[in-house]
C-alpha cells in the first residue's frame, strides 16, 4: 500500500452529514476518478476520507448507492492519486468450491471459497432490500466491508465483501455481492 494513494482494500473512513464515523474498505478502483465499496457505509454526499484523524481532507464522496447490492460509487476528487484501474469479472455466478481470495482493511488478506453457490436474500439495517448476495468462507470483521474479493491466485475481482455471519460448525461465514449483478456503478 502506498500511503495516501487510493487502492483496492484501503481503509476509508465515512462521514455522514451527522458526523458520525463509518469504518470500511474500497473494493474497486473503476477509473481515475471512481471507487467502489459498500452501500451501507454512508448515503450519497458522505465525505470519504483516508484517515480518521479529525480535520483529515476529504478524498472523494459517495455519489451513487446500489442497495440492492449493497455497493456504493466514491467520486474521487481530482487531486488525489490512485491505483491501476481493477479488473472486475462479468462472470454470471460464484459457483460452489470457487476459491476466492478477500482483502479488508481491518482483517487484511484472508482466503477462502464459495461453499453452495446459492444467491442469499437479505434486509439491510436500512430496511432497503438486499438481494443476491453469496455466502463465503472468508473470516471478515467490522471494518472490511467493501473490500475486494478475487479469485483465488489472480488479480481479477469477482465481488466485494458485505457483512460477517455467523460460523458454520466452526468454519467462518461472510456475505459477498457478485460483480456479475453490480449495475453500471455510475
């Protein structure tokens, strides 16, 4: 990570108009001026800042918000440095047994794979419905929402990170949003 830069599984800290404080992660760079992460991270004008220092400058702003998928857009605001533009799959499923790869900024790289394949419907805090999100064995925490998740052994992101669960017979769960069913994310 290069300090100050914006790259896939930086932290990011959420400011709502409140000035409450959300912690998550960026799980896409989409171009020189657009991120994405979780839409449950902050409503559309939340500043987006790269430290939770008060007085910290704001990077970017949340510009577009996708419920049904849980993702988020942050228009990066033109002086800030990124990353290479992600690689984002437009595969139509994470079949059972994919191994997959996630990056939070809380719990770091963690591996892991798709257990079943099936689509998991889901209500947000929000009330917003959630819809068509895949369970994963990555371990995540409070903080790693938004964050990348590849295929295992590339650099290609099939999804991002959107909550932890609950384990199963001791294995780590977590719900994924599939990029094959992330809409134009502008």
């Amino acid at each position: 990570m290069v300090p100050g830069t914006v790259q896939e599984g930086s932290r990011i800290y959420v400011t709502s108009r409140s000035g409450a404080v959300q912690m998550c992660t960026i799980g896409a760079i989409v171009d020189d001026r657009h991120a994405l992460t979780a839409a449950h991270c902050g409503q559309i004008t939340d500043q987006v800042r790269m430290s939770g220092e008060p007085g910290a400058p704001a990077i970017g702003a949340i510009s577009v918000r996708q419920t049904r998928q849980d993702l988020a857009t942050i228009t990066i605001y033109e002086s800030v440095p990124i990353d290479r533009p992600s690689r984002i799959a437009s595969t139509d499923s994470l079949p059972a047994g994919l191994a997959v790869a996630g990056h939070g900024s809380t719990s770091g790289r963690r591996t892991g794979y798709i257990p079943t394949g099936r689509v998991i419907n889901r209500e947000s805090d929000d009330r917003a419905s959630i819809s068509e999100l895949v369970e994963s064995t990555i371990c995540a925490n409070g903080g790693d929402s938004g964050g990348p998740v590849y295929q295992a052994g590339t650099d290609l992101i099939v999804g991002t990170i959107i909550a932890q669960r609950r384990p199963v017979r001791g294995e780590c769960r977590s719900l994924l949003s599939p990029s094959s069913r992330w809409a134009d994310p502008f």
